[in-house]
C-alpha cells in the first residue's frame, strides 16, 4: 500500500511538466495546458478531509507538501487521523498520477450541474483505470494564467461522474518538460 509520502514524491515529479492537449468535438477544437503547482498536493490527497488534524497542518499547502517531502510529517500522523480510512485509496493511487497524466483514456466536459450532490467545480474530467479500477481526474482553468490544474482526484466508489458527461476526442498530447526543454508526443492523431 502506498503512503502518502511516496503520493508526495509521484506529484513532486510533475511540478517540472506541463501537459498539452488538443481535444476535438463537431469540427470544434480546443487547447489545454495542464500545470501542477506544490499546493495542488493538499486537495488532490484529500488532506482537506483530516479534520481531527486541522490543529496540526496549519502552514501552507506548499509548506505541508515540502515538510511531507522532507520527512517531518510523517505517514504515521495523517495515518493516525479517525478520517484517514475516507482518503487512503486516494493516496494509493495518486502514486499513478503520472502514468494517468501520460494515458490516453477518457476526456469529458464537466458539467457540475449534472453532479446535484457534488460541490466539484471543474471544467474536464479524465476518466482513466489503474489496477482494473476507474480514477476520476478533474480539471479546471486558472484564470491567473489561462492554464489547466488538477482540482480533484479519486478513485471511483459507487459514483461514476462521467454518466452524461459530454465526451471529447483526444486529438494530441505532448508532455514537456520544462527545466530540461524537451517535448515528447505521447499521442496524435491529428498527423496526416
């Protein structure tokens, strides 16, 4: 089973990418760049749910996310939470964000108001499986930058947020990384 430390390092790896993808639907296409910043950790393990910790994790998120980093808040304390059994399959498979990142799976607009008992406000939704079971990645725009993050992520338990969701067509990805200034294609159907 994966701990949240090991999550922290698989999140730390993408804070030097940036995804961009071209989707298509009715002779329609649009473009997204997806960024991942040090905070985005806090809500995408589900840290907000660990309310008996709250007295604790009172830095910022980017601060929490370093101090898991470097070992001064250990997996025993988010662990010893009485929520901790309510976010574990998150960090689970948050170690695959990565690889679900990189995959080429399910790409819906996200309309919240199909979802009447979810607060998730988001734009995209990536539907992707990890070990036979169905992670849901949500995504919304930054307005400060005009870029995507990631809001929200989860393994599907009953829910599945993707029924009624409009679903585009991938048409390319490219995965950059950005200290190093290289680009791979991880798909592209829009070559001729």
């Amino acid at each position: 089973m994966a701990d949240i430390l090991q999550a922290a390092k698989a999140c730390k790896k993408l804070l030097d990418v940036e995804y961009q993808i071209v989707l298509g639907k009715k002779e329609k296409n649009l473009s997204l760049a997806i960024n991942f910043e040090e905070y985005h950790f806090f809500h995408l393990a589900g840290l907000q749910y660990l309310k008996d910790l709250s007295r604790v994790l009172t830095e910022s998120r980017e601060q929490i996310f370093r101090r898991i980093l470097k070992g001064t808040l250990q997996k025993q304390l988010f662990e010893s939470s009485e929520f901790y059994p309510e976010i574990k399959d998150r960090i689970k498979y948050l170690v695959y964000i990565e690889s679900l990142m990189d995959s080429n799976e399910t790409i819906f607009k996200y309309n919240p108001a199909l979802e009447t008992f979810s607060a998730i406000q988001a734009d995209f939704l990536l539907k992707n499986q990890v070990q036979a079971r169905n992670i849901f990645i949500f995504l919304s725009g930054d307005k400060s930058n005009g870029k995507y993050f990631c809001r929200s992520f989860f393994p599907q338990t009953d829910k599945d947020y993707s029924l009624g969701q409009t679903n585009w067509t991938l048409l390319y990805k490219k995965k950059i990384h950005k200290s190093a200034q290289t680009e791979t294609v991880l798909y592209d159907k829009m070559k001729r």
